[in-house]
C-alpha cells in the first residue's frame, strides 16, 4: 500500500511515519511538510510544500490511504484565525485533494469533544472539520477523538502537568476514562484501521480512544 500523511512531523505523526516505514503492508510513505526534514528511508517520499495554495501540490495526493494528523495550539499558532487555517484550512484543502484523486481510505484525528454546535472554539472547529470530511464521502472514513496525548519528550508545561495530575489520579482508581494516550499507541491504532478494508456505520472504542467509522452508500 501507499500511505500519504499531513502532519508527518508532529509527536502523533513522528510516531506514525516510523511506525509506517516498518510495517512490510506500506511499500511508500509520501509526507507533506512545509520545511525539509532530516529523515532517509528508501520507502519515503517527502514534499515540501505551500498549504497556502493547494493548487500546487494538489496532483501529489495518491495513494491507497491518506492519514491526516496535523494540528497546532492557540499559543503556537498566534491567534484563532491562525489557528483555524491549520487545524480547518489545510486539513480539508488535504481531504478534498485526496477524494479528487481517488483515495479511498481517510483517517483523521480529532478531538475528544469534538462538536460543531460547541461554544467551545476548538471543540467546534474540530468537529465542523469532522462533517466537512465526512461530507466527501471517501469509500471508508476513520475519525479518532483521543483525549489527553502524551507525547515524548514534550515541552509543554500545561499538557505535561495535567498528564502527571491524571495519572497520579488513575492510581486511585479516578478518572480511568481520561488516562493519557501515548502518542505511539495512536499511531499503532492508526495503522490497524487502515488495514480493515470493510466498515459498516459505526463508533468504535480502541481503550480510551473514541472512533468513529463509516462506508460510503455512494
């Protein structure tokens, strides 16, 4: 198979391209990256491109499955604006790509929570991402809600400190639903579901991630 992946360079996309590279079902990887990355693998093919205008790299989205992990934080990206051209913009500008090529296969990250009728900013523009992907109509489409992720080596303060919280709670027997997810088990998850190759409409629970599957009528 050939895998194409947005967000290659995120803690969950790290994990997942080297997870891909490895697995002898993948005989390319393509990822889309706005700045060269220092990564050799035969099986690898890396396009440095322009989010901002998909016309250019838009003919590059082929494959037999396009996994899409890219997302940043309000702190990083600067504003809500910013933020919502990343995590929104870019995401789906991929997704669209993808069905105009003929890919089959879509898997998205999301978010726990995510609802496009939230008044929650992020919640709402994770789960407005969710309809317009679902809105292609891919052949099967996989969308994973994970909760906390827990990422090596991260340097954020706030998302470091409510995992130890969590986690010293989940040794008293609290808050079990909300245990942070390794990024690498979400990889592993990722590239499970793509090697099902038939779903009905469906919301599946792998541990604490919540997915929801579905096959197109079309």
């Amino acid at each position: 198979m050939k895998a194409l992946v947005i967000g290659a360079t995120g803690a969950t996309g790290k994990d997942l391209v080297n997870q891909l590279l490895n697995d002898k079902d993948f005989e390319e990887v393509d990822i889309f990256v706005r700045k060269p990355v220092n990564i050799q693998n035969d099986k690898l093919k890396v396009h440095v491109v322009n989010f901002e205008n998909p016309a250019s790299w838009r003919d590059l989205v082929k494959g037999d499955v396009a996994f899409s992990c890219l997302g940043t934080t309000l702190k990083d990206a600067g504003s809500k604006e910013a933020q919502r051209k990343v995590d929104f913009n870019y995401q789906y500008e991929f997704a669209k790509a993808a069905k105009e090529n003929e890919v089959e296969d879509y898997i998205l990250v999301s978010a726990y929570g995510a609802n496009p009728k939230s008044k929650i900013f992020y919640s709402k523009m994770k789960g407005e991402l969710e309809e317009a992907v679902k809105g292609l109509h891919f052949n099967k489409i996989t969308i994973f809600k994970p909760g906390m992720l827990e990422r090596k080596d991260s340097e954020r303060v706030g998302e470091v400190l409510g995992s130890r919280i969590i986690k010293f709670a989940n040794k008293l027997g609290l808050l079990e639903s909300q245990t942070p997810l390794p990024t690498d088990v979400l990889a592993k998850a990722m590239i499970k579901s793509s090697k099902i190759k038939s779903y009905g409409y469906s919301s599946i629970k792998l541990g604490n991630i919540f997915c929801f599957a579905e096959k197109s009528n079309e």
